[in-house]
C-alpha cells in the first residue's frame, strides 16, 4: 500500500487521507530542465472558518493582480 502525506501549502498542516483538495501546478523554468512543481491546499472548510485555504489562496492571487495593474 502506497500512502502519500502532502502539506497543504496555505496552512501548513498535513491533508489527511479522505479530505479534499486541490492541486495547482507551478511552472518554474529552469536551467536544471525539471519538471513542474505542485501545491496542494484544503479544498474544504475547517470549523470556524469562513474560506478554504484554496479560496483564500484565489482570494489572494486576485488581489495581487488587482494591485499589479493598479501600478
């Protein structure tokens, strides 16, 4: 049995077996030629909260954009 642990890249904690989550592929060009990287993040809702940490992190990515063609 192959079991894979990701860290969810918003919060930090583990994204355990069962939960839901997005992945977001990273393209970094490189001298070295690798490949993509990927961040993971919950997709779900922890008690008390009011955005997934995905949302939180699209919340974020717009409003840099926002700020970048304000400039």
């Amino acid at each position: 049995m192959f079991i894979c642990s990701y860290e969810c890249a918003d919060c930090r904690s583990q994204i355990a077996a069962g939960e839901r989550w997005v992945r977001e592929k990273i393209y970094e060009p490189a001298l070295s030629g690798d490949g993509p990287r990927y961040h993971r993040y919950h997709a779900d809702l922890f008690s008390g909260a009011d955005m997934s940490c995905w949302e939180k992190h699209q919340m974020a990515q717009e409003v840099a954009r926002m700020i970048a063609r304000a400039a």
